[in-house]
C-alpha cells in the first residue's frame, strides 16, 4: 500500500494533468473531439468535456466511499453486481452522458469541488489512521488505506492514476 502523501501526491498531479489542459479553453474546445496518441479518450469519452464527467464521477463516488466506510457502511458500488464488466461500461457511460447534460461551465466548476474536496478528505488522515483497520460488512475488514487504493486505481494500472492514463500523460505526471 502506498503512504498517505504518496496518495495525496499522485491524486493532486492526476486530476492537473487534466485541470491544466482544459485550463483556458472555450466550450466549444472542451466539447470538440478530442483523441489522445492511442486513440479516443476511452469509456465513451470523446471530449475533454466527457473525460471530465467521467473523472468527476468516480471521484464523487470514492468521496462516498471513503465517508462509507469511516462509518462501517459498505456504499453500494463495493457491492458485487457493480463489479460486474457490462455494469461498469453502463455505468461510465451514463456519467459521461450525465455530463453532457450540463453547461461545460458547470461541469468544470462541479470537477474541481470535488477535486478539493476528495484531497481536504484524505488530509484529514494521518499515518496510523490510513494504516488501521475498518470493518465492513459482510466482514470485509481493510484498511482505509487499502479499501481506497482499491476504489481509486483502474484496474491493470499503477494506483491512483486516472485522467493522466485516459490522456496518455501518465509518464510526465508521475
């Protein structure tokens, strides 16, 4: 498990990545078609518009996570059925569609208050906290630290890394 400031570190230069290349773009820029060198953005991204949506949702749903779990409450998406493949591709398409729905205005606004929230949350941890035990029901027993390693990180790819894998920049922000 990575540290606590390791997290806080490689959270903060994850979403950057992604606030500084939407900084100073117009609407039509960041709701234009948008592919990075391998193609399309992924998970029905097809603008830095829906690559926001798409990362705000899940940073709203680890939010809820980790306010879950500081009182012993397992949130709804640690439940099997949302583990399931076609769930999440159903999943991350409605929040992208989610995120058309609204002004890019609001979305970018909507982005980084969670952003700074998700950050101000993890703060509130020190070492022995992140490290010690919280129990679950069903008797899943794991550490903060662990239960948002396992929420935060995409499958296949090294822990907290999100928009900079989905923009091809995990190099240079890591």
């Amino acid at each position: 498990m990575l540290t606590l400031d390791e997290t806080m570190r490689r959270l903060a230069a994850d979403r950057d990545v992604l606030m500084d290349r939407i900084a100073d773009r117009t609407e039509e820029e960041l709701s234009a078609g948008y592919r990075v060198r391998g193609g399309p953005l992924g998970d029905f991204c097809e603008s830095l518009r829906d690559l926001v949506a798409h990362v705000l949702m899940w940073d709203e749903i680890n939010l809820a996570v980790l306010a879950e779990a500081r009182q012993g409450r397992a949130h709804w998406s640690l439940d099997a059925r949302w583990e399931e493949p076609q769930v999440g591709t159903r999943l991350n398409r409605s929040g992208v569609m989610a995120g058309r729905e609204l002004p890019v205005e609001l979305v970018v606004h909507r982005f980084q208050v969670v952003r700074g929230a998700l950050i101000d949350d993890l703060s509130r941890y020190d070492e022995e906290r992140w490290s010690a035990p919280v129990d679950l029901p069903g008797g899943r027993s794991r550490s903060m630290s662990e239960l948002a390693q396992y929420v935060m990180t995409v499958p296949g790819h090294e822990p907290y890394w999100h928009a900079a894998i989905h923009l091809g920049e995990l190099a240079a922000a890591a």
